[in-house]
C-alpha cells in the first residue's frame, strides 16, 4: 500500500488543517519536537504507519494511532446526568 493511500476519514488538526493520507500523518510526525516524538503515543503511531503503508494493512489501524497520539492528554470528563436511575428504587414484597 503506498503511502499516498488516504484515510478513511480525514484526522482533524487543531489548527484547522487536516491529515488526509498516510504521508501527510507521517509528514506531521516529523515535524515535532524531539521530546513530543519520542512518547510512547507517538512511536505507537509511527509503528501503526509503517505497519500500515508497507503490510497492506487497514488504514483504521494508523487512523487510531494517530489520533491517540493526538489526544494523549486529553482526558474525558463524564457529567452527571440530569435524571436519576430508577435502580435500586423497586422493593420487593418480602423487604417491605
């Protein structure tokens, strides 16, 4: 598979612009800082392209690893919701 193979789906940037193809994720890995390309999200990510663009492999599997790469510090926040569950709430006949 060559490495102008797109995405399934384009990888947002924060910037606005987007990853289109596996040589554009491995365009954008090359241009950081040798501190943020040495983490462990981002070697897993150059391991997923490589894998990817010389196997033949699926391009979900680079797509994944990039945007883990990408939102490594992210952290998600679930919100508690405005309903509460009814579990729990029902008695039975021999508890009452």
């Amino acid at each position: 598979m060559p490495w102008s193979t797109p995405f399934d789906d384009p990888i947002p940037l924060p910037r606005g612009r987007s990853l289109v193809t596996l040589r554009d994720a491995a365009d954008h890995i090359t241009k950081l800082s040798r501190a943020e390309h040495s983490a462990p999200e981002w070697q897993a990510a150059i391991e997923a392209l490589i894998l990817v663009a010389e196997n033949d492999g699926p391009t979900m599997l680079a797509r994944i690893g990039v945007m883990r790469a990408l939102n490594r510090g992210h952290v998600r926040e679930f919100t508690e919701p405005g309903k509460k569950h009814h579990w729990g709430r029902r008695k039975l006949k021999r508890d009452q």
